[in-house]
C-alpha cells in the first residue's frame, strides 16, 4: 500500500506573520487545522482568538468549512512543483461585538438618511 502523500501549510496572519509550514495528512479536516492553529497562536498578538471556532481559514479566496479535509481544499495546481501552500487566517468577533457593530451601523445608516432630509 502506497504512503499518502502529506501536504505543507502554513497559515498567514493578519499582520503578514506565519505559524508553521506544517505538514497535513490529506484526510485531515479543517476543524483539526483550526485547532492547532489555536494552540500555536502567539500570545503577544493584539487579536487572539478565544477558541479554535473564531478562526476562518481563506484558501485560494474561498472560506474553508469545518468538514471539509484537506485533500478536498486543495486548489489543483496543474504541474506545478509541490511546495507550502499558504493558507489566510482571519479572527471573527465574538458575536456581542458583531451584534453591538450592527447596531451602530445601522443606527449610522439612518442618521445619514435622517439628515439628508435636511
């Protein structure tokens, strides 16, 4: 039985700096990325996510779902050399600060309409 093939990732932050390269078992599932990507997290960041479910990862612009392995998140890349694929991080706020957001922009919104009237 041939040994499968694990694939280099590494997760680039918001403020350009990477955790890892690792490599990955293809059958590995977002959910256990984010997890390690948690653990790894450096503490002297100003965003730190509160648990492995604030983290998105963006591959080839797409949002990663939990589910998906892997192999299945793999761009084909043609016959292009293997190398680290680099994956996008992004920290999504806890949803009190996403709702209080809301609120304000919508408050914004209608205080512009408001005053256009005038």
């Amino acid at each position: 039985m041939p040994e499968e093939e694990l694939v280099e990732l590494k997760f680039r932050l918001y403020d350009g700096s990477d955790i890892g390269p690792f490599r990955y078992s293809p059958t590995s599932t977002v959910s256990m990325l984010k997890e390690r990507i948690f653990a790894e997290w450096p503490k002297d960041k100003k965003i730190i996510p509160k648990a492995a479910n604030d983290i998105k990862l963006i591959n080839a612009g797409k949002i990663l779902e939990n589910n998906k392995t892997v192999g299945q998140c793999r761009v084909p890349f043609g016959e292009l050399p293997k190398g680290v694929i680099t994956m996008h991080v992004v920290v999504q706020p806890s949803l009190a600060k996403a709702k209080s957001g809301r609120f304000y922009s919508q408050i914004q919104s209608k205080l512009c309409d408001y005053l256009l009237l005038f």
